[in-house]
C-alpha cells in the first residue's frame, strides 16, 4: 500500500458480530475491541458479550460461533480484548484444522463473568476435558467477589502447556475487595 495506490483499496468483505448492545436490549453496552488470531486460514475473535467466532481469513464466511452465556448482573464491563490459541502438539493429526483428536487447537477466551473457557478451534464446542465442561471459574480462590469486581481486561497468554489469565478488579470500592492475582492453567486439563 502506497499513497499512489491507498485510493485504489476496496473492501474485500466485513463480518458483524451482531453483539451490540442497541441489537440485543438489555444487555449492557459493548464494543469490538479484540484484535483477532490468524490460524490455517481462520481468524479467531471474541465480542464483549462473551461470544467467540472463526471466520475464514480469505472470505469472511463465518466457521462458528461459541455463546459462554455469561451470567449478567448489574452493571458488567463488556469487553474482550482478543483470545489466544493453543496446539496439543502430542495429539494426532490428520491434516485438517483441528487434527483427530478432539480440542487438539484450543481457542481460550475470558469472559465477562469471570470464566475462562477452552474451545475446541475446528468445531466451536467446549472442551469437556477443559476444568468442568470447558470453563475454568477465575473467581476461585479470590474470596467473596461481587457482581461487577472482575473483568477480563487482555487475552489470555498460552505459554508452552500454560494459559495465563490475569484480571482488572475493582479495588478502593469496599474494605476488603478481593486482591488482583495471575494464575496459569494446564491448558489440557484447566488444572490450577
């Protein structure tokens, strides 16, 4: 891209999440603000309403979509800043995206009630193997945490086995708000 040619750029094709909150009343405002993961072709995203995509890279034709189904209550933040993907590579493969074995690329995402879900990257299904039923609760071992006290405020970082999630949480708002910690996952087994 130049300044001879940037006149000369046209869309190639757009994809809309459909997650805002002037489309689904009640829900409370979101932006997109993830920056997406480039695998085999497919773009991985999160919306702030907790949704995951798989879009193909080169059309835009929409893979699947994953609903955590977040509990909303109150007055939640609702972001996701992106989602980070990891290969089991001691799991056979066939050559297609996700290879044979089942979850062996995950797609990790926070949500925004304080859950970290792994999905399988070539089916867009919960990894059952993944903490209970493909959900890790963040909110574990950080005492009494109420509505609204933790969000997700980057992607999780996967390094080597290990995803990474550390959270925003509301402090100065009483006594004794839960502390701010980073923990890391087995990334096969969600186990702390």
């Amino acid at each position: 891209i130049t300044r001879e040619n940037v006149d000369q750029l046209e869309v190639a094709w757009e994809y809309h999440t459909g997650d805002s909150s002037e489309l689904k009343p009640g829900m409370p405002p979101s932006s997109f603000l993830a920056t997406p993961v480039l695998h085999n072709n497919t773009l991985y995203f999160c919306s702030g309403l907790s949704r995951a995509f798989a879009v193909d890279a080169e059309t835009g034709q929409e893979r699947w979509v994953f609903d955590s189904k977040p509990a909303v209550r109150g007055d939640w933040t609702s972001k996701c800043r992106g989602v980070a993907l990891w290969q089991d590579h001691s799991a056979t493969v066939d050559g297609d995206i996700g290879g044979s074995t089942p979850c062996r690329t995950r797609v990790f995402m926070g949500t925004l009630d304080g859950r970290l879900v792994g999905i399988d990257a070539n089916t867009g299904k919960a990894c059952q193997d993944f903490g209970e039923q493909g959900t890790v609760d963040l909110r574990d071992g950080m005492g009494t945490v109420h509505d609204n006290e933790l969000a997700m405020t980057s992607p999780p970082l996967v390094i080597n086995d290990l995803v990474v999630q550390g959270a925003l949480v509301m402090d100065n708002q009483r006594v004794d708000s839960p502390g701010g910690v980073i923990r890391a996952w087995d990334a096969r087994t969600g186990e702390l």
